[in-house]
C-alpha cells in the first residue's frame, strides 16, 4: 500500500474511535463555554454595557473585540478535535451579548468552514448577557426551541433578573435530544446569602426536565451550563437530583460526571482563591450506557479542556483560566472559565 493511503487509512479509524476490536464507532463531541463577557463595542442604552464600549473602563475597543472573537472562536475549533476530528457538533455559551456577536463568531476564520447555526433568546439580565447554543447543521437539526425565565425577587420585592435557561430539542444524527443551557445567579453576596436564587434556578431547571419526561419518559437530555455551584452542592444534589456514581442509577437522578472530576481536584474556574468546576454537563438515565448497548448515542467520557495556552502562566491568576479581563483591562486572555465538553459514540 502506498504510503499516503497508509495515512488516510490510519486517519480513518482514528476518527471512527475503534473502542473494540472489531467495531468502529461515531463520535460527537458536545460542550459548554463560559466565554466572559463576550460583548460588543456598541452601547445598549438598556442594559449595564456601559464598561464594555469605545469610551468604557475597560478600555474596549473594535481591536480587542475582534481579538476576543478571534480567541474563543480558536478554542472552539479545537474542543473534541483529537478525538472527534472536528469541533464540537453542538457547543452551549454563556456571557454573550446578543446575537451579533454569536454571528461575529460563527464567522470568524477559525468557524466559516464548520456551518455553525445558532439558536439565541434575548435575556432580561440587567449586565445584558444570554446563554446560546451553536451547532454544526451537517450533525445537529433542531427541531424546537423555547426560554425560560427564572423570576427572583429583593426581599423589599424589587425584581432581580437574571439569564433565561434555553431548552432546544434536535436530532442528533437522526436521534432526538434535549439540551438545556444555564447560567444560574452569581454569588455575589456570598454563597449563603445567594444559594436562594441558584435553589429557584434549580427548581426551574427540574420543572423543564419533568416536562419532557412527561411527554417521553425515556428521552435523552444533557443540562449544561456555568450552574454558579460545585458538583456537590445542594443545588446540584438535592436541587437536580444528581450523582457521581455511574453504576446503580436510577431514572429519576441525573449522572454527573464532573462530580468524581471535582473530587479528584479538577476545575473549571478560580474564584475567591479558591478552585472551583463550576461549568459541568449532566444527563438523564438513557444518556448512559449500563448494558455494553452503543446502538444509540451514549455517554462515553468527560473532560476539562484546558491546553496550556488556556492557563495564565504568571501574576496573581497564575494556573488559573486565562482571563480577558484584569483591573479594568484586556489583558489578552481567553476567559475565565474553562470549557468542559462529553463524548458520545454510536455503533457506526
């Protein structure tokens, strides 16, 4: 055999993922990325941008936004390349603006050959940033989509508004699933006096995933997003019903993945000094394999994305995410949450 169809050989297997010896297997890569504060240069008199325009503190300007485009549309193309050999078939973000920036990515050079489309909602968050889902059209097809407000009140009954959870149900090379992408309250105030809200965003989050399993009890839903808690807490445990242990699921807890990640020291974030995996990707009972069955996409592996480039090598943040923005700055980085990503293969 001549060399270069050696190559090509060896490179088809490869993207296949032989996982057994004498069966191949498709794999699709789907991801979330907290891309801090993706804004652009215009000012919305509606919303709290003020910091990220021509004459803001942040000293933000056309040249640092396309060079913020540049940068997270560059991580992107390269989350699940290695082993999927292409990026992400659907990727959810959050800390987007509105839906030019999105279109600003999706063309960007590192994106145009991939035909990303984008499904986006206005959020009624007073800093003016949304959650979003990309996908790749020649993988995903959605099929319907739908917000859901998360309504928080002051306890002197003034509203607080945050980011809208985003439900898209498609079909996944033929197959239909759910995603659902949060950016749930911050914890600003700290974590005792803000779980309330994270616990409200919880609560809606379930209601969407009871809504569905009352139409298909056996559907296959992912919930992503920047959850604003660690895998192990209340929110996430009592509020989702979620665990770490893979084996002896039940239908009614969703498995998370980054919960043993989180154990065993991994993160997705620094904050407060302190390490966090606040970006995770949890899933339903039928997302998971218990039987050796790949006959329909399932869970095969999570993982942090987080390549050198991606770290800051010096400073205060040093080993932290790579941030954007520093004291009022462009420092030049990426953002300040890793991306996180899951495998799912299918008998091919």
């Amino acid at each position: 055999m001549k060399p270069f169809l050696s190559l090509l050989l060896f490179l088809f297997i490869n993207s296949q993922v032989p996982y057994c010896q004498n069966t191949k297997y498709k794999i699709r890569t789907i991801a979330f990325y907290n891309v801090e504060n993706l804004f652009d240069t215009i000012n919305n008199p509606e919303t709290f941008d003020d910091d990220f325009t021509e004459n803001g503190k942040n000293n933000y300007n056309s040249k640092t936004y396309k060079d913020k485009i540049d940068k997270i549309s560059y991580v992107i193309s390269q989350i699940g390349f290695d082993k999927a050999n292409t990026s992400p078939a659907i990727i959810g973000l959050a800390e987007v603006e509105n839906r030019g920036v999105l279109e600003d990515l999706i063309n960007s050079k590192h994106l145009k050959n991939k035909n990303y489309q984008i499904v986006h909602f206005d959020s009624p968050d007073q800093r003016g940033i949304d959650v979003a889902l990309l996908y790749q059209e020649k993988y995903f097809i959605p099929i319907d989509y739908e917000k859901y407000e998360v309504k928080l009140w002051q306890e002197t009954g003034e509203r607080i508004y945050t980011r809208d959870i985003l439900l898209v149900s498609g079909l996944l090379d033929n197959e239909q699933i759910y995603i659902i992408v949060n950016h749930w309250p911050s914890r600003r105030g700290g974590q005792a006096k803000s779980n309330p809200k994270r616990a409200k965003a919880a609560y809606v989050t379930q209601e969407i995933i009871e809504s569905i399993r009352f139409e298909n009890e056996n559907a296959k839903i992912f919930i992503m997003g920047d959850f604003n808690d660690d895998p192990i807490d209340k929110s996430l445990k009592k509020g989702l019903i979620s665990t770490g242990k893979y084996a002896g699921l039940t239908r009614e807890a969703l498995y998370n993945p980054m919960e043993k990640m989180y154990k065993d020291g991994l993160n997705s974030l620094g904050y407060r000094d302190g390490l966090n995996l606040f970006d995770q990707i949890l899933m339903t009972h039928d997302c998971v394999v218990l039987d050796n069955n790949y006959s329909s996409f399932k869970f095969y592996k999570a993982g942090i994305f987080n390549p050198q480039y991606l770290i800051a090598q010096k400073g205060r943040y040093k080993g932290y995410p790579s941030r954007s923005f520093q004291n009022n700055m462009y420092t030049g980085g990426y953002s300040d949450h890793f991306p996180v990503y899951i495998y799912l293969i299918k008998e091919n």
